[in-house]
C-alpha cells in the first residue's frame, strides 16, 4: 500500500521546472553566444535602406537598435533619418531642432553631408545625419529640383569618397510612404532591408512595396535588391503571430533572419529616454534580439560573399 502511494505522488516542484526559469536560463545562454563572437569589419560599405510603406511596423526601432548593435560590434555605422517625424535622431539622442542643420539641408541646399553628420552619444562609432521639421516641406520642394531622385545618393558618394575615416554600414530611415524622400533612400542604396510586424496586415503592404521596389530597379537603380526581412513584434504566444512568420519565411526563405524580435516593453520605453534599447537595457531580450539580428545581417554577408568567391 506504501509502494502504491509513493508511485503516484507527484514530483516535487521545482523553481527551475518553472516557464520563467527556462526562459531565463534561454536568455543567459543567448548572452554568453554573443559575448563570445568577434567579428572584423573590412571590404566595402554597405548602404542599406529600411522601409515599409505602412507604418507602425518597427522600423525606426530596427533601424536604431540595429545601428546601435553593430556599432557595439565595432563597425563605424552612419543613421541617415529621412523621415520629418525625427523618432531616429531622438533614439540616437542627436539633437534636431529647427536650427540644426539636418538632411534637408543636403537634399534642398546641397550642403555637404559631413557638415550635418553627428556623433551619438551611445558610441563614438554611431553617427547620425539628422532630420528636423523642414524635411516635411521637402517632397514639395523637391519636384522642382534638377536630379531630384539623386539628391541624396550623390550627397553620400561624395561623403564617403571624402571622408577621412571609413563607413562599414550606412542605414536609412525612411517616411511610411513612397513620396520623393524614400524615392531617394531607393536610389541612393543597394540593399533593402523590410521589417514585417507580425499581423495580417503586414503581408498586404509587403506586396504593394515589392511593387514599388521593382519600378525603382527598372528606371533608377538596377543595383538595388530585397537583402533582408526582418519580423518585428513577434509574440509567441499567438497563432496569428507564427503563421504570419511561417508564411513570410516561405515566400523569402533567404532574405527573412531567423532571429525575431519579441513585443517588449524595455523596445517601447528606451526612445523616450533618448535611447536606444541597446543603451537602454543591454541585458533585455529586445537588445538581445536586436544584438543577434546584427550578427546574422554580418554574417550572412560573409557567407554570401564567400561563396560568390568560390
């Protein structure tokens, strides 16, 4: 009778058996992955421009957590904010009030762009061309502008054919639209980079910028291609949320990171602080995904290029 009572009592509870314990235990040994890879940062700059034209997806966060990121990496990386709401100069902590001079002043006044480039306060290797409220002007001033597609590509030859210190990622944040500002990030960059919230939605306005995508390579710049997709504010939790992923990583096998990034509130919190979350919260799941992200995008670049050596 003994025996039969202890066969069917149950095991003692663990604090280590609990969901919040594994999860920990996860994010301490993505941690320590991390704190273990080195990366050197040579070859060409790499100018990559992040857009969706619906908004509210995560792409002034992806922009500024994964600039941030690579530049605790060791690259040099350059923000270009091309949206007039400034959310990407404010993650950064640059300042751009109306009397700073800003990309608006490159595209409209043909500033050089190494006259309104500003360092970050995160990072010495975290620089920032910063957008003011002007630059809300700027798509009607530029109809009127001769090259007015080029404005922005010819600003940044310039800059890195000059600069006396070498740029291993420029990243462009552009407006959730396809106005003459984001016709110019198309233009003035060679890889696309898509981040997709994960929602029905999302898929919807993936396709109407493919469409867009395929005009710019046909009349602008043949050189630009779809490089990366990355899948924002996953939540595990739900069914939407996984088939949204399952069926994007079908469509792009070779372009979605396997890395996505969580709904987190330290992603929310840090901007309001003039961070980013990297700054913010470096031991946070949001940082750590948007650590691991950077990674990837660096090495699946040298995966690429190696195999194109072959």
């Amino acid at each position: 009778m003994q025996e039969s009572e202890n066969a069917t009592a149950p095991a003692p509870f663990s604090i280590d058996d609990s969901p919040i314990a594994r999860e920990l235990a996860d994010l301490t040994s993505r941690r320590r992955a991390l704190d273990a890879v080195s990366l050197d940062f040579e070859g060409t700059t790499r100018v990559i421009t992040v857009s969706n034209q619906k908004g509210g997806v995560g792409k002034t966060t992806t922009t500024v957590n994964i600039a941030a990121a690579l530049a605790t990496l060791g690259a040099r990386v350059l923000v270009i904010d091309l949206d007039p709401q400034g959310n990407a100069s404010t993650a950064l902590g640059v300042p751009h009030t109306a009397d700073i001079p800003s990309v608006y002043d490159v595209l409209i006044d043909e500033f050089p762009l190494a006259d309104i480039i500003q360092t970050s306060p995160e990072s010495p290797n975290l620089l920032c061309a910063p957008s003011t409220i002007h630059l809300a002007g700027a798509e009607i001033e530029l109809v009127s502008q001769v090259a007015r597609e080029h404005r922005l590509r010819t600003a940044l030859e310039e800059y890195l054919a000059t600069s006396t210190e070498r740029l291993d990622y420029v990243l462009i944040d552009c407006p959730p639209s396809l106005g003459l500002l984001t016709i110019n990030a198309f233009t003035a960059a060679g890889e696309l980079m898509i981040p997709i919230q994960c929602e029905y939605y999302a898929l919807e306005g993936l396709s109407q910028l493919l469409g867009s995508i395929r005009m710019i390579q046909k009349h602008l710049n043949p050189a630009l291609h779809l490089s990366t997709i990355v899948l924002t504010m996953y939540d595990g939790r739900t069914r939407l949320a996984q088939q949204v992923a399952e069926e994007v990583r079908q469509h792009f096998p070779s372009e979605v990171l396997k890395t996505v990034i969580p709904r987190t509130v330290r992603v929310s919190e840090a901007p309001s602080f003039g961070q980013t979350v990297i700054a913010y919260d470096p031991q946070s799941v949001g940082a750590v995904s948007y650590r691991e992200a950077a990674v990837e995008l660096v090495q699946r670049q040298r995966t690429k290029t190696n195999e194109e050596g072959i």
